[in-house]
C-alpha cells in the first residue's frame, strides 16, 4: 500500500521541482509587497480593449519577475511568494494592465504554496489557454486584456465552482478594502 501512495506522490514532486527550477531563473532578490500599490487601481477598470506592448515597453513597466511570469510563462516558488499566505480582505488586479481578476471573498487555502481561488470577478476578464508545458495538460489562464500569464486552472477546488485558479503573485497587484 505504502508503495502505490509513493508511486501517486512521485507526479507531484516532479511537477513540483520542475515549476521550482523554472522559478529559478527569474530574479530572486526581487521584493513584493502585500501593502497597498501607489498605482492606480480601480475596481470600475473593465475595458476588454486589448492592451499591446512591445517586449521593450514591458519590461521598463514591469519588475523582472513581473516580466517574467507574465511575458515569459514563468512560476514562482511555492510558500515563497506575496499573497499565497495573505489574508487581507480586498482585491487582485493583473500586474501588467491593472485589470481587476479576484476577489480575497473567494481566495482560498489551497495547500499548494500559490494564492488559490474559486472564481473570478468576470470571466470575461480571463482567457483559458491550452498548455502542454512540463510533460502535462493544463489550462492556463491568462489576462483577457494584455494576456499576460496569471497561472493555471484545476478542478480540484471547493464548492460552490469546484475550481482551483492557482495563480501567481508576481502576475498580480493586491488592493486592500478600506
């Protein structure tokens, strides 16, 4: 029996290793902050206008990690990120256009080291895409309106969706309610 549960754990550590070593290459001394952004951040910001940037302009705008998870479909590391412990009531805007994306209302512990959450604000807001990175299918999800790389999506979340958004904090900017 012992040998079956190692066999099911073996998927999840090399998943796990692989997302740590592609972490690895984005910029580690890069600090992010819970704190409240001095940018402007407004809940009333839905335009669906896509926003374009050549790769230079990105990356002026953007922290590397930003511009890395974001541009280049990078992962951060597990428990070693901003918002995966973060408990403050407010709300996620993508890093890159300041879209409002998700609510602390339905952020959840997920277990996994990544901020987790069941739903989105709009779905509209979200694009699902295809990936076949690391040797497994998953979808990713991006923004609908710079579609920068947030995370990925899985069914293995709490009701009322059954949805797990698992998302990462360098692709987001986090708002506190007043």
């Amino acid at each position: 029996m012992k040998r079956y549960l190692y066999l099911l754990a073996l998927p999840f550590l090399a998943v796990s290793f692989m997302a740590c070593m592609q972490a690895k290459n984005s910029n580690q001394d890069q600090e992010y902050t819970t704190e409240p952004t001095q940018e402007k951040l407004s809940l009333s910001d839905t335009d669906l206008k896509k926003v374009v940037k050549s790769d230079a302009e990105w990356k002026k705008e953007l922290t590397a990690d930003q511009y890395h998870i974001l541009r280049e479909k990078g992962t951060e590391y597990p428990f070693r990120n901003a918002f995966h412990d973060n408990h403050k009531k407010g709300n996620y805007f993508c890093a890159g256009c300041k879209l409002p994306l998700f609510s602390s209302k339905t952020k959840f512990e997920s277990g996994t080291g990544w901020p987790s959450f069941y739903d989105v604000l709009d779905k509209n807001r979200i694009k699902e895409v295809v990936d076949k990175s690391l040797g497994m299918v998953r979808g990713e999800i991006v923004c609908a309106r710079c579609e920068g790389h947030l995370g990925h999506l899985f069914d293995d979340g709490p009701s009322p969706t059954g949805l797990r958004y698992c998302m990462n904090s360098g692709a987001m900017l986090f708002q506190e309610s007043k």
